[in-house]
C-alpha cells in the first residue's frame, strides 16, 4: 500500500513534468529563428558574437513575398554596420546573425515575437503578427568599439578598471593611427565626455561593469 502510493504520486510528478516540457518545447518552436545558410566560405573564421561590429547588406520580406526593406536601396548603397546583440537591430536578426563568418550568405525566418509583434511597424508597412524573412550577406566581423580585448588593451595596470591616465593614453594612440592633428583641448573634451557618459558611480574610474554596456561578458 505505501508503496504503490508512493509509485502514484511519482507517476503524476512524472507526468506533469512531461506536460511541462511539452508546453515549453511548443513554445520554443514557435518562437524560433529559422536559419537557412546559403553560402559558407571555406575559410568561415572569425565567427561573429556578441558585441561585434557587423557590416552586412541585408533585403526583406514579409511571408507573401512582398520586399519591404533593401539596404542597397538605402544609405548610398553602403552595407549598414551596427552591433550585434545588443538591440540595434530587432531581436530576430541579433539572433540570426550569431556565429555567423564575413562572406557567408544566410535566409532567415523571424517569427513576429522576435520581429515587431503585435504591432507592426511603419504604419502598416509590416502588419501586426507578421513572420519576416531576411537575405543576408555579411561583409565584415569586427571587434566591437566595446569588446573585452579592448578594455584589456586600455587597462595598462590590469586592475579591472580605466583611469583617466588610461584612457587618456589610449585616446592618443588611437588619434595618432588617423592623420589629422587633434589638439589637447579636443582631447580633453572627449575624455570629459567619456566618464560623464560612463563613470555611472562618479569614482573617477571606468569600471569593467561600467564599462561593458553587454553586461554579462566576463572581464
Ligand atoms: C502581402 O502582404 C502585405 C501586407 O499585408 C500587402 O500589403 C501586400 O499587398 C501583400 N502582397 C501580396 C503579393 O499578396
Ligand atoms: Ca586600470
Ligand atoms: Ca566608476
């Protein structure tokens, strides 16, 4: 008797558990990228991630097959560059575009959740509950302006935080790599203007948190 008792209570614990994860799974399935790559380069490296400066062409379409977005069309032609995984693009496409090589060609299809939901865009140009298509060619992966390597590269005393002193001398460099001249009042300028933006605390430091607009990447 208190065997099989226990054996029914195990059995509902189990079945529940299973409904549990179904209801998950549908979920997952309906919510998901679709990833078609249409062409992989035979060197694909590096892979994009998070946090990295992505210059890509990309054309869209709603499901009927209607274009509705051409970046060729757009910006003179030029592929648009933007971060990736961080919310510049919708959720879909930062999602689309992980680990993803320069040269390297991929469709995608975006469910309205990670699109624009429920309620469209551009007054009607996408309808509410719309699933996107996207043909994208990406041209270049690069280190984003905030990547961990190059908080490691300004944090000369590697004391997981940026001092002025840092800062400053990093901005040197970086000004000297481009030709044209930039007086120390310039100079000084941005470095105000870099820790109003981001000493958040007032410390007069950078710290790594502060610094890393991603947040969860480990420094
Ligand atoms: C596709 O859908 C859009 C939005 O609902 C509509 O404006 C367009 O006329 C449709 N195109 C075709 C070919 O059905
Ligand atoms: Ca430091
Ligand atoms: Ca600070």
């Amino acid at each position: 008797m208190h065997f099989s008792l226990k054996c029914v209570l195990f059995l509902q614990a189990l079945s529940l558990f299973s409904l549990f994860t179904q209801g998950q799974k549908l979920e997952e399935s309906m919510d998901e990228v679709k990833i078609e790559v249409l062409h992989l380069p035979e060197n694909c490296s590096p892979k994009s991630k998070k946090g990295d400066l992505l210059n890509a062409h990309y054309d869209g379409y709603l499901a009927n097959g209607t274009k509705f977005y051409c970046s060729r069309t757009q910006n003179k032609g030029h592929p648009k560059w933007f971060v990736l995984g961080v919310g510049q693009v919708i959720k879909g496409l930062d999602i689309a575009m992980m680990g993803m090589c320069s040269g390297e060609k991929r469709k995608v299809t975006i469910p309205p959740s990670l699109a624009y939901g429920k309620e469209g865009y551009a007054q009607g140009l996408i309808p509410p509950d719309t699933t996107l298509i996207f043909e994208i060619e990406l041209y270049a992966v690069t280190k984003g302006p905030r990547s961990i390597e190059t908080f490691k590269q300004i944090d000369v005393d590697n004391d997981k935080k940026l001092s002025k002193t840092e800062i400053n001398y990093y901005l040197k460099k970086e000004f000297e790599k481009d030709d044209k001249p930039r007086d120390q009042s310039y100079h000084d300028s941005v470095l105000e203007d870099i820790f109003k933006k981001n000493d958040h605390d007032g410390d007069g430091f950078i710290s790594s948190k502060e610094y890393n607009v991603y947040q969860h990447d480990e420094l």
